[in-house]
C-alpha cells in the first residue's frame, strides 16, 4: 500500500542517514514524537496533504480550539487544502475544504523490544503495554467517532529479528480480534536496520480501523 510505503521508505531512509554519519544511536531510540516529522515527509511524497495534531471531528465542534483530543496525523486530498470547520458550516463564514469523513485519520504508535534508559540500552517494559493497551485505546478511539468514515493505526515496531516482530504482530492481530475490535489485518511492511541497542529489524503495519 502506498502510504505503508511511503512511511517505511522516509524511516528507512533515516536509518540510512544515521548509518552514514555512525550515529551512536539509530532510530529506533528515538521516542514515538521525534518520529512524526520523519513520517509526514514520507507521506507528503504521496502527493495528498499532510495536517498533523487535528482534533477530533467531536472535538471540533467545541468553540475552544485548545480543547479535545487530537489525531496525530490527519491525509487530506490535496497538499493546499484543509479540514472544514463544522461551527461554520452552512454560515456565512463557511470556507471550502474537506469534511472529516472524506479525510484519512492515523493514529501513530511505536513499539520498541529494546530501548535506551539512563544512557543503557535494555529490554524495554513499556513494550507490552503499548501492544496491548494504547493501541487499542487509539482504535476505540478512531472507531468511535460518527464522523470519521477512514481511519487507521500506524504501529511502528522494533525488534530483534523478523520471527519475533512476525510473532508478536500476529499475537496482537489475534488478541485484538478477540476483544471485537473493528479492524483489518496489518497491511505490512519491514526492512533491516542496524543493530545497536538490540532491535535489528522494523515492521511498519497499517491497521484500517472500522466504524463500531
């Protein structure tokens, strides 16, 4: 898929970069936030436009615009376009762009097995509960707003090798799947990476998330 790509190929390249300057540390030390800026340059390649931190379709429709969750990446059709204001709508002040519902909304997790900590590199205990529960609180999330006819979870994953990133992805497909989340199977995509904290392989999996 084309934005599963895109991603896979703006992160590789990254890595890449890191590998050509021996960084220290690759990127798969970085944290979840840094890696937004890497992502959104990879997905504006697509040719679609690009809005990061959108409030929620719910969230738009309070007056207060620094009130509501927010999405972290929000791919609308076009680079020079943007989300409409539902408080403006059908008033005078109504402006051309794109209802929620014809916009794509990702959210973005990261999952790394290993992680740096005081400087040291080590099996990271934030793993399992980024798996099994702040992916799935963004997928209750997404799958709970009326307005948003797309959306998807972006699961950025670090491991030590491809059996145990397969493994693990299956795992929570399956654990998923029998909590009745409204999802798709991963559509995926993996590559090598340099090893230096003890991930030498990334999964970039796109989970489309349906309307509960």
């Amino acid at each position: 898929m084309l934005i599963t790509r895109s991603i896979a190929d703006a992160l590789r390249a990254r890595a890449h970069e890191l590998d050509e300057e021996h960084a220290t540390l690759g990127i798969d030390a970085l944290d979840e936030l840094p890696l937004h800026p890497i992502l959104c340059a990879g997905l504006e390649t697509t040719g679609l436009g690009v809005l990061r931190e959108q409030r929620y379709p719910a969230s738009r429709a309070v007056p207060k615009r620094s009130i509501g969750d927010r999405c972290d990446i929000v791919l609308i059709r076009a680079p020079d376009t943007h989300l409409t204001d539902p408080l403006q709508s059908g008033t005078l002040f109504a402006e051309q762009g794109v209802a929620p519902e014809d916009a794509l909304w990702l959210e973005v997790k990261l999952a790394a097995q290993f992680a740096m900590s005081d400087g040291w590199s080590r099996a990271n205990p934030l793993y399992s509960g980024v798996m099994l529960t702040q992916t799935m609180a963004d997928i209750r999330k997404l799958a709970s707003e009326s307005a948003i006819h797309h959306a998807a979870l972006v699961l950025i994953m670090f491991n030590t090798d491809e059996p145990i990133a397969s493994h693990d992805l299956s795992a929570w497909y399956q654990r998923c799947i029998e909590r009745g989340l409204p999802i798709s199977a991963p559509i995926t995509h993996r590559f090598a990476i340099t090893d230096r904290i003890g991930n030498a392989v990334a999964t970039i999996a796109l989970v489309r998330v349906h309307q509960s």
